[in-house]
C-alpha cells in the first residue's frame, strides 16, 4: 500500500493551477514506463496498458479530481476532459509571465546568479506556454538593465560580441566572484596597514605557552620569596613586598645620597664642601 500512495511528481490540484507543469510530469513518465501512446487519439494500445495509464493519472490526481472523472475508464479521454478543462490556465499563465519579462531588470536583484536564475524561470514559462525566447532576447535584456553607475562597464561587454547568453552571464558571474574575493581581502586588511610581525607572534605564543610553566616555578621554589617575605637575622619573617619599580626607585635615592655626602667630605681633616685633592687649608692647621 505504501508504493500506491507514493507519488512520482505533484497531484493535480482541483483548480488546475499547476497544470501545465503536471501535464509534462504526466507525458514524461507514460514515455518512460512505454504508455504514451494511450493517451493519443486512435490509438490501439492493449487494455491492459490502458489501465495501467489510468492508475497512474488517477494516482496523481486530487481526490475531489478523482469524483469527478468517477466514469472515465479510457486515458485518452480523461487526458482530452483535463486539457478542455484547465487549458485556460495556458493563457493566464502566460499574461502574468509576459509582465514578469517586461519588467525583468538585472539592477533590481543583488546578485548575478539571482538575475539569471529569475530570467530562465521566466523564459521556462514562456516556453512552456509556447512562446520561445531567444539568446538575442536576453542579450537585449540584459544589456539595457545594467546599472546607471555601469554605463562603461555595460559599453565594454557589448564590444566583445557576445552570441549566446550562457557565455555572457559566465563573465559576469566570474567577475562578480573576483569583486567578492577582492572585498574580502580588503576587509581582512584594509588599506595602508601593516599585517601582524610573525616574530612577534611566535615569542607571543611561546610567552603564552610558558606563563604557566613559570608560576609553577615560583610556586615549588621561592614561593614564600614571591609573595614578598624573607627571613630576618634572628631568624623571624618580615613583610618585604615592595613593588620592584618603587624598591629600586628607592634603592637608587640611598646611594645617590650616600654618594653625594662622600663626594662632599675631605680626607685631610673631615671638613665637608669640597675634596680632599682641592683642600687649600695650610699644614700646620690640618695638624691641629
């Protein structure tokens, strides 16, 4: 039961809006499996093929549909019933298609590839409802709905004389995917920029990857020493945590001023504001 209620294409709906599209489906099928010739007029195909064509139209139709051809039991005449019925559908279908590609225009859509997918759902259409559109029809129409900011880029495809409309829309869609890759390659770096140094970016990552390796070091051997405690002469712990900056800030104002008071002290007698080697006090007052 499961291979009855599975279908090959879409059902035919009670109004009879897609029929031209089942229609096909329907003719391409019958000639695949050998039956296309039980629905054509004066045909002298066995009844059992008849039958099988009928199970298979039936099939693929909507159940209300199917009421209503409750009688028919010859293919042929169910397929001439439909077409009298819904052939309408040809002359709407083709109204409403002839408007699309009046007003078809490559600047409305965003992309190549979306313009050339709606031009031959278009032209399909047309075709199916048996007007043919040629390579010369869509040159045309692509051609005159270039963007006004691409009048020369427009003039320039002209000039190369294109024939068939697949060999223009190749050119397009490749350019279109150069742009792409150009945008991107500038958005990745703009303009006037300096990529990062490699060398900066391997001691980087080997920073990143030893910084831990580090704080395990200083936690096994001098992690009383790193958190800013040493031991005194007797033996008791003081609080040494000095920022490193500001410790030798400090270390280098002591010398500075140790430096300066020796600098200043003379060595002949111990007076203080000049050297030694510039002293002028007479002998015999530095003997006293």
């Amino acid at each position: 039961m499961s291979n009855l209620t599975k279908l090959d294409f879409g059902a035919l709906d009670i109004l009879g809006k897609n029929y031209l599209t089942w229609a096909l489906d329907a003719q391409i099928h019958l000639s695949a499996e050998g039956h296309s010739d039980t629905i054509k007029e004066e045909n002298k195909s066995s009844d059992q093929q008849k039958a099988k064509t009928m199970i298979f139209l039936r099939r693929h139709h909507h159940e209300d549909l199917k009421n209503e051809y409750l009688t028919v039991t010859d293919p042929h005449v169910l397929w001439k019933n439909l077409n009298d019925t819904y052939d309408h559908q040809k002359t709407v279908i083709l109204l409403k298609t002839r408007y699309e590609w009046m007003y078809l225009r490559l600047q409305d859509f965003k992309s190549v590839s979306d313009y050339n997918s709606a031009i031959f759902r278009i032209t399909s259409k047309l075709l199916l409802c048996e007007e043919k559109v040629t390579d010369e029809d869509m040159l045309g129409n692509t051609f005159s709905t270039f963007h006004a900011s691409n009048v020369l880029l427009q003039q320039q495809y002209r000039e190369n004389g294109f024939i068939k409309y697949s060999d223009l829309i190749s050119c397009l869609l490749m350019a279109e995917q150069n742009n792409e890759l150009l945008m991107k390659n500038h958005e990745a770096r703009p303009a006037g920029t300096t990529p990062f140094p490699e060398v900066n970016v391997a001691r980087h990552d080997h920073y990143r990857k030893n910084r831990g390796r580090g704080r395990a070091y200083a936690r096994g051997r001098n992690y009383a020493h790193g958190l800013g405690f040493d031991r005194g002469r007797n033996g008791n712990h003081k609080n040494t945590y000095f920022h490193p900056k500001w410790k030798n800030v400090e270390k280098s104002e002591k010398e500075a001023q140790s430096s300066k008071t020796n600098e200043n002290i003379c060595y002949r007698y111990g007076g203080k504001g000049h050297w030694s080697r510039t002293c002028r006090t007479p002998k015999q007052l530095v003997d006293l």
